[in-house]
C-alpha cells in the first residue's frame, strides 16, 4: 500500500476514533495500525483497532468495529479511498482500496524513476551510517565466506541509502600479528625452493599455489632481498592488490581502508589499554592483563595482553571501534563470518570504558553486527572444498567465474558478458537466504537458464518487458498518460499490489538489516508479472487497454531496476 494512501486511511480513521471517543466521554486512543491481510482475498489492508479497544471501551467489538465503519464512511475523501470495507471475524476490519487508489502507483513509480520508493535525506532515521565488511586478513586469496560478506555488505549499504542515509563503506585490514609473519615465512621458504610437503616445509605456512606466484613476483623486482621485513611488505601489498581486483570483478568499492597496524604506530592500542587500566577495568593475573568483560555481562574476563607482552586480537578492535566513533560514526554496523560472535561482548565492553574514560555516550549495543554462516559450494552434484590456487578454500574469483561460465576459449567480450553473468548470480544467490543461516551454493542451478535459477527468473521478467516494449514500437513518453481505470482484471490487481509494496519492503529491510528480504520481494515481483503475462495479453487491439497494460509493465520494468541494482545485481535489457 503506498504510503500516501496508507497515511490518509490512518488519519481518516484516527478521526473517526476521535469522534466516537469524544461522544462517549472516553480519551483518544493512539493512531490505529493497518496490516497486510494474510489472504489476498480478504482485502488489501485490515485493522484491528476494535479488537484492542473494545475492552476498554466496554464494548463488543463487532459493534465497536461497525461504529467505527458508520463514522468513517462520512469521512471526506473516503469514497475516493476505499471502494468497500468489511468486518470480519471477531471484530477486524478489512478494507479493499478504490481502482483509483490502486492504479496510483503506476504514476508514482513513472514520476520517481529510479528514486521510486527511496525517503529524502530529510526523512532519514540517522544522517549517516558506517558499515564494515569483507575485512579479509592479506594472507591469501578472497574465499566464499568475504564473498557473502561482500554480497550483503554492499546490498546493505545500498539498502541504507535508499532511507536517505549517507553510508561510509570501510575495510579493515589485519595486516599485523602471526598470520602476517606466517605469510612472510611461507613466500620465504617459496623463494629458497621449498615446496608443501617437504621436511623443511615450515609447519604454519599456507599451502597455496599463490604463495609461489608472489615468490615469483618478488624475485623478478627491482625491490628482491632475501629480507623478512622486505618480503612481507610486497607479500602484504601483492595481495592487498589482488584482492582489490577480486572485489572489483565483483562489482564492490570502498570509501576507506583502513589498516590494524596503524592503530599500533600511532599509539591507539597502548592509550586505549592506558585508559581502561585508569579506571579500574583491568587486573593483573598470572603475568597477563585482563578486562573486566563480566562487569558487561561476558561469561568471564578476557585477557588483553598476554604474559608474553603481545595484544590478543580483540584489543585492536576496541581501538579500532574507539576511532570509529571518534571519527563521527555513531551508527556502525560490522558484517562478519558467524565465528566472530565470541568477540562482541569483550569489544563492546572495551568500549565501554574507553567511554567512561572519555566521556562519550557510547550506547551498549554499540556497534551492530550481521553474522554470516559459512557457505557450501555444490559442483557437478559433489561439494567443491579446495581450490588449487588458494589451497584449501573455493575462491570468490573461482565462484563467479563457474557461475558465469567462464573458459579459457572465451574472446575478451565473451569473458567480460561471462563475468557479468557469474558475478549477478554469485551476489544474488548469497543475498538470498537470511545471513545466520547455512548457505549451499549450487554452481550448477546458477549455470541453468530457466525458471528454476532466481536471479535468470528476476532478470528475464525485465528482459521480457523490455522485448514487448520494442514490439509495441510506440512513445514510451505516452503512457504516464494512460487511462489506468482500465486495470481491472485479478492479474494487474495483484501486480499492483505488489509494486505499492517496495517501498515498504526497503524500509523493513533496512531497519532489519535483512537485504534478503528484497531479494525475496523480487521473485514474487517477477512471478506476479509472469502470472500477469499470462493471464492478460498486453498488445491486443483495444488501444486504451493497449497502453493501460503497457503502462503497467513499464512501471513494473522500473522496479526491478531499482530493487536489483540495490543488490548490485544488473538488468539486462535482453537474454
């Protein structure tokens, strides 16, 4: 239901109420709330203000709801609103919109365009928000799981800028601790010949044939010294590089990156242990230091600083947190992999301190999290676990170029098309289950061009649009001028309900952080339109009904637009 007619219903029954309330001596209850009725053919929206008041009131609520019919039906504008309405049940109230009403949404979405359904900056429920995604350590290639976080973290970053929020898109880089120095002794033992396997093979290194590549690289530049520090340094910056191009092919930008071992060059980590020792939050035990994470509510204290004098992991965080907030980021939402859900307690008790330290308001949920759950990868009806460049995980460069369909014979045009296709696939698929649920991505249902493969289905609705728009060959800047009272037919009627509810289902979703969500309301788009097209020719020779259906259909081809490219998902114009 458009927000227009939503809100005009809400006020026209909020006065009703007003009235019977005034009539009866009784306060005025606050603004009623409409809801989807579950069936279709119950109507278009249902209230159940009778039921909630009816106690109160001391009244039956049947006779409550038909009171508050009576006086609502003399509201001004209401015929023009509501062609019929009902009570049903023990009291609900069900409504059905006027053809005017309904057939609205097809000037609202040919007039907003590609801003159809977003809010204005003004209407935002925050200025800005930070979301912190993919994140990944540059010890190797981008695995399965950064892809899912880059597919949900960048859907949600656009899903937040359709509420008029000015998202800032940031990657941490872990480029200090062991796995760094792991990284740097495994191109070492590369560059003096050693191979996995072999008795001199140190026991930590990664396995993986890029590890070789960057031993290769190294040695053929102007840079090559069989130097630890020296071989970090390129091992860090080669794969920060790669995996820049990883997340370029898979269409994701950043606006910071942003690396852990700053916040130890620039004293961050020593002043926010300063801090948390100066206020009593820490203690000394067994020759390591300990936060007080059980005054937050953590099972038990952490250990900050081990007694070895080197910082657990979590402590970075808090810095790292600590400058976000002080940066101007009050909202900030992390997306990460399901095994980071030990960590949050600890990073946002530190936090904590650090706030009483300073004096900020740093709420306690501070900051947000969406957790991922790990992904499986189907090929060929077998579960693919390795990949021969990255050595022991599926790569996201291996997932879209399988999903694409890519082969070395491919002409550079018919890679790139290829790409496009493995990358929409890859993004929409690991958008479309609930994140802290398991994902099995099928390589080969992403292969198959028919009705089966959700993202063929959505795009192939736009392309199917597109291609009776080019059959019709008329003025597309004829049909904002369309005689839409001539929708009528159960088909458009469900279509239209469907495209007053996107702006609805960004908003829940957004606040949800649940990009799923558009990604569900798509299919069903897309199936309401398939249904539409079957049941309803669109080129027949009525020429009124002609452009009415057309109309439809272009507001429709606006939509998906819009809801896929908020996933980052393209429409093509033909498949």
């Amino acid at each position: 239901m458009l927000s227009t007619n939503k809100n005009r219903l809400i006020e026209m029954l909020g006065s009703a109420l007003g009235s019977l309330a005034q009539e009866r001596g009784l306060e005025k209850p606050s603004a009623p709330r409409l809801e989807r009725p579950k069936a279709v053919d119950h109507g278009d929206v249902a209230c159940n203000i009778a039921l909630q008041l009816s106690k109160a009131w001391k009244l039956n609520p049947r006779e409550l709801a038909q009171a508050l019919v009576e006086r609502l039906q003399k509201e001004s504008g209401y015929d023009k609103l509501i062609a019929s309405c009902e009570i049903a049940g023990p009291g609900f109230i069900n409504f059905r919109l006027s053809n005017a009403a309904k057939t609205a949404v097809v000037n609202e979405v040919l007039t907003e365009g590609s801003h159809f359904g977003e809010l204005a900056k003004e209407q935002a429920p925050v200025a800005s928000a930070m979301i912190e995604f993919v994140s990944a350590n540059p010890t190797g290639p981008l695995h399965v799981g950064h892809g899912r976080q880059a597919a949900l973290g960048d859907a949600l970053a656009n899903l937040l800028a359709t509420q008029g929020i000015k998202v800032h898109r940031e990657f941490y880089y872990n480029d200090a601790g062991v796995q760094i120095a792991n990284l740097a002794l495994s191109v070492q033992a590369r560059l003096h010949g050693l191979k996995p396997g072999e008795a001199a093979w140190p026991e930590q290194a990664y396995n993986g044939e890029y590890i070789a590549e960057i031993a290769a690289a190294f040695k053929a530049s102007p840079e090559y010294q069989d130097d630890l520090e020296a071989i970090r340094q390129f091992a860090v910056a080669y794969l920060r590089h790669e995996q820049d191009i990883d997340l370029k092919t898979f269409g994701v930008q950043f606006d910071c990156y942003y690396l852990e071992s700053s916040l130890y060059t620039d004293g961050s980590v020593a002043k926010i242990v300063s801090d948390l020792q100066s206020i009593n939050k820490t203690y000394e035990s067994e020759g390591a230091l300990w936060l007080k994470t059980t005054d937050d509510g953590d099972d038990k204290d952490r250990v900050m600083r081990k007694s070895d004098g080197t910082f657990t992991y979590f402590v970075p965080d808090v810095a790292y947190h600590t400058s976000k907030w002080s940066r101007g980021f009050h909202k900030v939402i992390n997306v990460q992999g399901s095994d980071h859900h030990g960590t949050i307690a600890r990073v946002r008790s530190g936090l904590q301190g650090v706030a009483q330290k300073r004096g900020w308001d740093i709420p306690k949920t501070y900051p947000d999290y969406v957790l991922h759950k790990m992904v499986t990868v189907m090929r060929n009806g077998e579960e693919v676990k390795i990949s021969k460049r990255a050595g022991s995980y599926v790569t996201v460069r291996d997932l879209v170029e399988w999903s694409g369909g890519v082969t070395p014979e491919m002409s550079p045009a018919e890679r790139e098309l290829a790409l496009q296709r493995g990358r929409d696939a890859v993004r929409f698929f690991l958008i479309s289950r609930k994140a802290d649920t398991e994902f099995v991505f099928d390589i080969d249902l992403a292969l198959q061009q028919n009705d089966e493969n959700p993202v063929f289905y959505v795009q192939y609705a736009h392309a199917r649009i597109n291609s009776i728009l080019q059959q019709w060959g008329g003025q597309i800047s004829d049909l904002p001028s369309a005689d839409l009272s001539l929708l009528q037919s159960k088909a458009s009627d469900h279509l239209l309900r469907r495209l007053a509810e996107y702006p609805e289902v960004l908003t829940d979703a957004a606040a949800e952080l649940a990009p799923h969500a558009l990604a569900f309301y798509l299919r069903d788009l897309a199936g309401d339109f398939h249904t539409f097209y079957n049941a309803d020719r669109v080129l027949v020779d009525d020429q009124n009904l002609k452009v009415a259906r057309l109309a439809l259909l272009l507001a429709t081809r606006q939509v998906l637009q819009n809801g896929l490219k908020v996933l980052g998902v393209s429409a093509p114009a033909k498949m």
